[in-house]
C-alpha cells in the first residue's frame, strides 16, 4: 500500500460505520434497547473522536458508562514510498454494564452484534482507496480496569 493512503484508509473506515445505522445505534445509545432508540442522521459524524477513534484502546477508562469503537493499525514495514500492512484492529470498548441489550425482545450481548454488524459492513467488500477487509477467524479480550472490557478485532486489508 501506498504511505499516502495510510490515513486515508483509516478514516473511510471510520465513515463507512458513521453510515451504518444499526452499528451507529449500538456505539451511541446506552439504553437496553439501542435499536429501537431514535434514528440517528446520518453519516453520524458527532460519533467520531467522541465514540470513533483512529488509534487503539488506552490501558484506563476515565468516562462513564459508553461504547467506542477504536480502529488501528499496530505495525507495518517501509518499502521505499509505499508500507507494508495486512492487520488492521477495530476495538470494541464497552462498559461491562452495557453489554446485556434487547434486540426484537430478545436478550442479546452488544459486543457481539457490533462484531455481527462490522463484518456484514466490511467483510470482502471493496470499498474506495481501502481495498477489501477480511476479518480473521480471531478476537481478543481484555480487560480494562474494572467496569470495561475490550473485544479486538483483525482483519486482513487486502489491496486491489
């Protein structure tokens, strides 16, 4: 991949999920029943760098309750003008309290559908400058603190 496009790729990822209603009311909506809330306007553009962030989750939570979505790149490789860089990490940061929500009456886990609602947004869909992310069979868990917990997500980016 071209170095020029580093960025640029980091942030249409962010803006293709401020266009996604279902993911945008699952990040925004702290209530029990995110779906059935208001719907959002968008490209929900108020979600990035108050709940969207182009880096990775910090090792403390110092906000209330909520739910981020973090999206990174964790290394790459220069090769004269372009970089080398298959990975890229979205982060699902939440707040042990939220994570027990109600979808169609049916008790659901919010980490889980946001990881259901990104792959149907990105997976081997060819999307601009970004090529194709393709989500690996892999997730990671931690713990941040006491009241949150992260879900790290890989995907490969895969050029055109």
């Amino acid at each position: 991949m071209k170095l020029e496009y580093l960025s640029d790729n980091l942030v249409i990822i962010l803006q293709e999920v401020m266009k996604q209603q279902n993911l945008c009311k699952l990040i925004k909506y702290n209530q029990s029943n995110p779906l059935e809330q208001t719907d959002l306007v968008l490209p929900a553009s108020d979600l990035l760098m108050s709940s969207l962030f182009p880096y990775s989750a910090d090792d403390e939570v110092t906000i209330d309750n909520c739910v981020q979505l973090r999206c990174w790149v964790y290394t790459g490789k220069f090769e004269g003008a372009d970089i080398s860089i298959n990975d890229v990490f979205l982060d699902i940061v939440l707040a042990k309290d939220l994570f027990l929500i109600t979808i169609n009456n049916k008790p659901q886990l919010r980490p889980y559908e946001i990881m259901k609602e990104l792959i149907k947004t990105f997976d081997r869909i060819s999307i601009s400058t970004l090529g194709k992310l393709h989500f690996i069979n892999w997730y990671q868990l931690s713990s941040i603190g006491s009241n949150f917990i992260t879900f790290r997500i890989r995907a490969e980016m895969m050029m055109l």
